[in-house]
C-alpha cells in the first residue's frame, strides 16, 4: 500500500504544528493533469502556532515544511492560515476556483 502525497502533508503538518484544524484538499482533478494526479492541493490550517505571524511567514512555514513534496511533483499549493480566533471570525476558507481547461 503506497502512501499518498495528501497524508504525507498531513502527517507533516500535524507533526510540526499541532493544529485545532486542518484540511488537506487534493484539487489535480480542477486542473488539466492526469487522473489520479495529486500535483494541486489547498491547505486549510487553524493553529496557535500562527498567532502573532504575518501570512507571509506562515506561508513559509508551511513552504519549508513541505519543501520535499514540493520539489517533487506538488506544483500549486494554495494556502489558508488562520489562528483560532481568525477562524472563529472567518468560519470557511474561500473556494478555489475552477482551473479546469
């Protein structure tokens, strides 16, 4: 049984930060790439560890956590960061759009 590029950056993330939530959103089949591709996936992340962050920095955070899936076969990765109080705010992460061609 291999190991899919979704739990492995779920794993990770789990690990490294210890988030209240997360979602990991395989989205390749919106994308012009073979079936069962896992290349685009969109990230939905509450933690305590953001708190005080800019995005910018949570981005990296999350950027140099996944710097091996990235470098080998993850070509986009859309990103939402919250702490639990912007969660609490926001409530959902924005939908994707549909890049399909």
């Amino acid at each position: 049984m291999s190991v899919t590029v979704a739990s492995k950056i779920q794993t990770k993330i789990e690990h490294a930060i210890a988030p209240q939530y997360l979602e990991v959103i395989n989205e390749s089949n919106r994308h012009h790439v073979p079936p069962n591709s896992e290349t685009h996936f969109k990230l939905v992340i509450v933690s305590t560890e953001f708190e005080g962050q800019r995005l910018l920095s949570r981005h990296r955070t999350i950027n140099t956590l996944l710097a091996t899936e990235l470098a080998n076969g993850v070509h986009a990765l859309a990103m939402h960061t919250y702490t639990p109080d912007e969660w609490a705010e926001q409530g959902n992460a924005p939908a994707s759009p549909n890049c399909k061609g």
